[in-house]
C-alpha cells in the first residue's frame, strides 16, 4: 500500500459529523479504547510533515473524546456497549469510560507538541522522563523475560516524548520498524502487512527479526513482539485494520 493509498483509507476513517475514527474500514462504531494514543501520534505526524487535512480531523477526534466525559477511552452516538455511559456534556452521545494507560496520554502531548490545539489533563513528561532511566537494562532483559515485551512501545513513547534516542541496547528493537527508528533517528523503508482480517490465523517465534510485512496486523502493527511471525489462515472477512500506523511511519520517517 502506498502512503497515498493508506492516507485515503485514514481519512474514510473519520465521520464528518461524529468526528468519530474508526480503527477498522469499513467504518463502525466498536469498542475500540486505544483512540488517544494512535490518533494522537497521527496527529503530530500529519502536522510535522505539513498535512492539514488528517491532522485538523485528528484534532476534531481527540478534542470530542477529551470533553464527552471523564476518562472517555471512546464515545458514539448511540451506546455501543452495556458499559458505555451517557455523557453529560454532549447531548446524544456515550462514551467508553476507562482511565488512560500511558500511550494515550503520550500520543496527545506529541499532537500538541507539534501543533494541536488542545487542553492537556496529563503530566506525562515527568513519568516519561523516569522510565527511560531503565532504557538500557530493559534492551537487554527484554530478550530473555517475556512478560516485560507488552511495555516495549511504551518504553520507546517514553524516549519520543522527551525528544531524546532510545538507550543502545534498544536499538535492535528498531530494526524492520519505522516508527521506533524514527524515534532513534534512524531511516527505515519497509513493507507493511496485509491489513485484512482473516479468519483464522496464528503466530510463531523466531529466533530472527521478522519483517514488517510477515507480522500480525493490527491497529498499531509497531508494537508486535519483532520476533513474531504471524501465519494468516482461512478467509478474509471482509474488514481491514486502519492503516494509521503506517501513515505515521512514513510521514516521520519523511522527516528524517
């Protein structure tokens, strides 16, 4: 997919009305909570490389999911689910509610850093700030102690955030992954996965960096152990993940 052809499939993800993003085409209302942190990371990087269009619908997005309620990880016109509560500052609309975790807050903060107008409830810098303290013990034990390759995005936000290079012993992490090169200032051309779902499908460790391309799609394909492969299985289901992630890839990589 080209960066036109993924910027076209972004942008049918936003509803004019709503200002909704839709993390998967054909556009739907889901359950979806990780809105702040991809959107917002989508944001900066449409701003940073001069792309009004994406970056004003972001904007639009992150501003509504900041006022329709406290803690609002989602909102919709309609109650998407049982949990979903009625907001009280939009009239009509619901929102998930759930306290953010540490990319949502992080993904905001690049949006504004970088051009967003938009109110702040976060003091994500701080904690950031501490985390990459423990950036090169983590590129090591990262390796060998499974439980802790759920934080590897985060530790690499920590890093982009602050504006400072992820420590040396991460930076195998960056290989066959544009946005975490990027944060390391490193350039990265690669292939992206096939963003269709499918109905059947696992995946399988290596001992090797996989490419881009053969690991599971997802909303955020960055952030897939890199040593996983993923085997797709069965038919496709007639729906894609949202190309955002690759949209951000290739704008920040532009930049470099």
């Amino acid at each position: 997919m080209t960066t036109q052809e993924a910027r076209e499939k972004v942008l049918s993800a936003f509803n004019e009305d709503t200002y909704y993003y839709s993390h998967v085409l054909p556009f739907g209302y889901t359950n979806f909570i990780d809105g702040m942190a991809w959107v917002g990371l989508l944001c900066g990087a449409a701003y940073k490389v001069g792309d009004t269009e994406v970056a004003q619908k972001c904007e639009r997005y992150l501003n509504r999911l900041l006022t329709v309620g406290k803690d609002a990880r989602n909102f919709a016109p309609m109650q998407v689910s049982d949990s979903w509560i009625k907001s009280k500052t939009i009239p009509g609309y619901w929102y998930k509610e759930k306290p953010q975790s540490f990319a949502g807050p992080v993904g905001l903060r690049f949006a504004i850093d970088n051009g967003a107008h938009l109110n702040d409830p976060f003091q994500i810098k701080s904690k950031a700030r501490l985390m990459t303290y423990g950036g090169w013990a983590f590129g090591y034990l990262v390796r060998w102690m499974s439980f802790l390759r759920q934080h590897v995005n985060s530790m690499f936000l920590a890093y982009l955030i602050i504006g400072k290079k992820p420590a040396s012993s991460m930076m195998w992490l960056c290989e066959e992954n544009p946005f975490f090169s990027y944060i390391a200032g490193k350039k990265c051309s690669v292939e992206y996965p096939d963003m269709n779902k499918v109905s059947d499908g696992h995946t399988e460790d290596r001992d090797y960096i996989v490419p881009l391309e053969k690991r599971k799609p997802s909303a955020w394909v960055f952030r897939g152990w890199p040593q996983s492969e993923y085997i797709r299985g069965g038919v496709h289901q007639g729906s894609m993940y949202t190309p955002a992630a690759q949209l951000v890839g290739d704008y920040l990589q532009s930049t470099l």
